[in-house]
C-alpha cells in the first residue's frame, strides 16, 4: 500500500486556491515558504502563495482574527507587490484565495 500523501500544503489546479500553513509563532518573514504565515515580535507576515513570486506580506494594516482551531482571517485583502509583480487576494481560515 502507497504511503499517504501530504495534504498540506495543497494548491488548486488554476493555482488560485492554497491551503496556507501557520508556522510558530517567532519565525521570521525570510523563513516563510508559499503559503506559510507567522506572528513575528508581534505582527503577522504571510508569504504569498504563488511560488513564481518572492513576495511576503505586512499585514500590519489588516484586522486578524485568530480562530480556536489556529488558523487567522485576515481584512481587508491582501495586496502585495514589487515593481514587477503583485499578489491581490485574501487569507480566510488559513486559506489564501487569489482575486
């Protein structure tokens, strides 16, 4: 029998969808992979999903909310850019959702 495949993180077919991991509270913004997110010296990164792209959000001017099970929702969306690229979407229970 084939050992179970990891289910996290997991992207969609259109790569509009990833499942986000929540990484300990501490890790630096310079350690986050696509998908990860972090409280670091009390405010919260996240690095966008998009492997293609190294961009990571501040998400100092967002609302949080941290649910019982771990995951945080974050608001308004997330825009996130440099001068090539950018991100725009949100970050629902641990889920990232491409606009």
């Amino acid at each position: 029998m084939p050992a179970p495949q990891p289910t996290l993180p997991w992207v969609s077919e259109s790569r509009k969808i990833t499942q986000g991991v929540r990484r300990p509270d501490g890790t630096g913004p310079h350690e986050l992979e696509p998908g990860d997110h972090a409280k670091h010296k009390g405010q919260w990164f996240g690095r966008i999903p998009n492997g293609d792209l190294f961009l990571t959000a501040n998400m100092a001017n967002h609302s949080i909310e941290e649910h019982e099970d771990g995951t945080i929702s974050v608001s308004p969306s997330i825009l996130c850019d440099n001068s090539k690229e950018y991100w725009h979407g949100f970050l629902t229970r641990g889920v990232w959702r491409e606009c």
